[in-house]
C-alpha cells in the first residue's frame, strides 16, 4: 500500500481530532474494508518515532508515508473483540495467559528504542484486541492526546501493569490492589511496574522471562542443566517403558504359540497313553492359564507403578512452584576463571533476593574497586547458545545505604578483551533493584561479569539470568 491507495479510500467520519493530528475513519470503494487515515500535522511531536520500526512491528499499520504538510498513517480497522472482553467472555488457559503476555513483552524488546508515547498508544488494554483464532495483535492506533505526549516511564509501567493485571483476572487494577488469584510470579511483575521499580522497559522483560511460571510454559534454555537434566531423565524413562511394554507384547504374542505347541505335544502323548495324558492336559492347560494371567498382571502391574512413580516425580519437578531456585551458583562457581583476578566476590547468606544466598561484595578501600561476580565459558554446553548474539544479562542489586554502582561485562578470547559493555544504576537503602546489560558475543568465547563499587561500599547481586535478544 502507498499513497495512490488514498484514491481507493472515502472518508465517512472523522475519529479523533486534535491540535497534533486528524484520525480519520474511511471506506475502502472497492471492497468495503474499514481503515483508519491518522494524519499527525505536528511533525515536531513524534521526531522521536522510528516509523519503519513501527510498521515493521505492528501488523495493523498497513503504510506510513509522509508529505509536506503531515505524516500518514494508514491503519486497517477490523471490529475485533478487545482485550478485556474477550477475557471476560472466554476461558483462558495458563498457557493462553502466558502466550499473551510474552507476546507484549516481544514487542517490547522490538520497539525497544521507540519513545514511551509508541508503548503507551500500541500497547495499552484498550488498544490491544483478539481476533476470532484467538491470536491477540494491536489497533496500532498512534494517539497524541495531551496525556500521551511527554509521558513518562512510570505512566507506561502503569499502563503495563494493567493490561497484566486483566490477562489473568479479567479486571482492571482498582485502588493499586492486586487480586490473590494472580499468579505470584505475575503479580510480583505488577508490584514492581507499580513501584517504578524498572528503570527500562526491557528490565521487565527481563525479569519476566526470569519468572519459573514463565520457564515453565517456555523452557527456552535447553542447555540449563536442569532442563537438560529432566529431559534426559525423561527420555530414560520413555526407552525404559518402550522396553517393558514391548516385552509384555512378546509375552502376549508367544503365549498362544506355546499354547499351540503344548497342545500338539499333548496330542501325541494321547496317542500312546490316552488315559494318562488326559489328565496331565487338564493340569498343564490350567497351569498354562494361570501363568499367563500371573505373568501379564505381575509386568502390567510392576510397569505402571513405574510409569507412575516416574511421571510423579518429573511432574512434581516441573509443576513445584519454586520460587527459591537459585540461579548464581550457574554463573559464579568454582569453575570460573579465575586467572589474574584480584577481588572477586563471596558467597553471603545475609541477604538474598531469590533462594538462600547472594553474592556480597565489600569494598574496604578509599577508591573504587572492581569485583568479579560471574563468568560464562561459550564453548560449554550450558552456554553455546549465547555464541554470535545479542545478549542481555539481569541481576538484582542491594545495598545498605544509597549508593552509585557499575555493571561491566567483558567479552573476551584466549588471547584478549574483544569488547566490553557496561551501565550505571543508582541503589536504594535496602531494596532490590534490577540492573541489565546488553553485549554482542560475536568472536568470543566466555564473558565475565564484574561490578564496580565506590568506596567503603558493600553491595549484594543475586538472580542472574540471561536472555537472547537476537
């Protein structure tokens, strides 16, 4: 679609309208279809707007194209059911749920260099609809209203928190209480967009597909040892009952033919000693019965206690609801390279955010210093993945009192540093804060994390996790 589309499109009425821009609603001649003309007459307003991003992202946005006077937006309008609604008129799984909400959090890491007037406006609860296979997509509807324009970051964790908060209870967040019947993993989300606690937006991505309620719909990180550890112990379990269940079919396939057998040999003893044989044939056939039922009823019974015992201990493993995994240990063991290193943190259980420890770093110095907190060997199987991408790696922060810190990861080969990545936060006196960086591990072969910490500074880091970005 490009601009000559407009000689196709009859405005029938008008949709919004404001100092920044004209929505308007029209038909198309030929086949009726309903599409929206916004036509945003102040420039300056969205000079921050990535519009091929835009389009490239939001299905709905058929063509953006721009003249003198106004950038157009062109939008189809289909009279989808909204996000509410549909909630509210259908029963939606935990799957269903969590499908929903990863794919906010998508779109979110692929808008993620749009201003905060883009996620206010795409994916606010009413601008987000289902549509009749149940898919969930946006109106892509841009609005530069008075309330949208300059908004801030804690105005989109709000509006977020909402459209959480009406996935999985059907309502909208009343007087910031959250319902009990949302998950605790998803409510903690709320809580925390509530809060501010997210200084970006992709810092609730992050901590999103940190969540076990999340893993546990979308276990992306085949290479975990956990992950890897349940499947390879399932896939034991599967050959172990295919044996046993192939086993109990060769007993049932063989039990007529030596059935078979037994009568042809009975029939020629008969022959030389009819009376005898008779009767040894009514014993044998009664023993050959009951062998048959002992032997089917013993394998059938000892393999479903099997199967049994095996399911429940993986379903138990995967449907605990464990919010206290650790996840440090994955990233600061005794397998770490440690070659060179002069400071380097220790295991604290004084405060943890997540399980039973953390890693404390204590700076006892009159100048900033650097610890080593994590390491990642990419050429082990449990990080290969995160070879030749786009990385993010979260962790949560605390401190005793108000301070500065850095996060640097450093990329390196067996010779040198390739690159390094590093971001500044501020911390609050005793509150977890989670903190991201972003690197591109192309050419390297392991990345280590360290924090800088100013002087006389003593610091927590706890739930590290990271994500594939691209």
């Amino acid at each position: 679609m490009n601009s000559t589309y407009l000689e196709n499109l009859e405005i029938i009425d008008t949709y919004v309208q404001n100092d920044y821009q004209k929505i308007f609603m029209c038909k198309h001649k030929e086949n009726n279809k309903l599409f929206l003309l916004n036509s945003i007459i102040d420039k300056e307003v969205v000079s921050d707007v990535d519009f091929d991003n835009l389009k490239s992202n939001v299905n709905a946005i058929k063509d953006i194209y721009e003249t003198d006077k106004a950038i157009n937006i062109i939008t189809e309008h289909t009279r989808n059911r909204s996000l509410i609604e549909y909630i509210n008129s259908n029963k939606i799984t935990l799957t269903g749920q969590i499908n929903y909400t990863s794919f906010i959090m998508e779109k979110m890491i692929r808008l993620k260099n749009q201003p905060n007037i883009v996620f206010l406006s795409i994916l606010n609860h009413t601008s987000l609809q289902v549509y009749d296979n149940g898919s969930i997509g946006s109106a892509g509807v841009l609005l530069l209203t008075p309330n949208y324009i300059n908004v801030g970051i804690e105005e989109v964790l709000r509006s977020l928190a909402n459209v959480l908060h009406i996935i999985f209870s059907g309502k909208e967040i009343e007087d910031n209480k959250i319902l009990r019947d949302i998950p605790p993993d998803i409510s903690k989300l709320i809580t925390n967009c509530l809060e501010s606690k997210y200084i970006r937006l992709i810092d609730l991505v992050s901590e999103y597909k940190s969540t076990n309620i999340y893993k546990l719909v979308n276990p992306e990180k085949q290479e975990s040892k956990r992950v890897h550890r349940m499947r390879k112990n399932l896939s034991r379990k599967r050959l172990k009952y295919k044996i046993k269940s192939k086993a109990i079919i060769i007993l049932i396939i063989l039990i007529p033919v030596i059935a078979f057998a037994v009568d042809k040999i009975i029939d020629t003893i008969k022959l030389r000693n009819e009376t005898t044989i008779e009767v040894n044939a009514d014993e044998i056939n009664k023993n050959k019965e009951n062998d048959t039922s002992t032997i089917t009823d013993t394998e059938n019974q000892q393999n479903s206690q099997d199967i049994t015992e095996d399911s429940t201990g993986d379903i138990k493993e995967i449907l605990t609801k464990d919010n206290d995994i650790e996840t440090i240990s994955d990233f600061f063991n005794e397998d770490m390279n440690v070659d060179n290193e002069t400071n380097i943190g220790v295991i604290d259980s004084e405060k943890f955010h997540r399980g039973s420890s953390s890693i404390k770093v204590s700076n006892n110095t009159q100048k900033k210093q650097s610890f080593l907190i994590g390491y990642m060997d990419l050429n082990d199987d449990k990080f290969s993945y995160l070879k030749d991408r786009i990385v993010n790696t979260s962790l949560w922060l605390n401190s005793n009192k108000n301070t500065e810190c850095s996060i640097v990861l450093k990329l390196g080969d067996s010779n040198k540093i390739l690159t390094y990545a590093s971001r500044k936060t501020n911390l609050v006196e005793n509150n977890w804060i989670l903190h991201n960086v972003e690197i591109n591990t192309k050419n390297g072969d392991y990345i280590k994390i360290y924090i800088t910490v100013a002087p006389n500074e003593e610091i927590w880091i706890d739930t590290i996790d990271i994500d594939v970005l691209k």
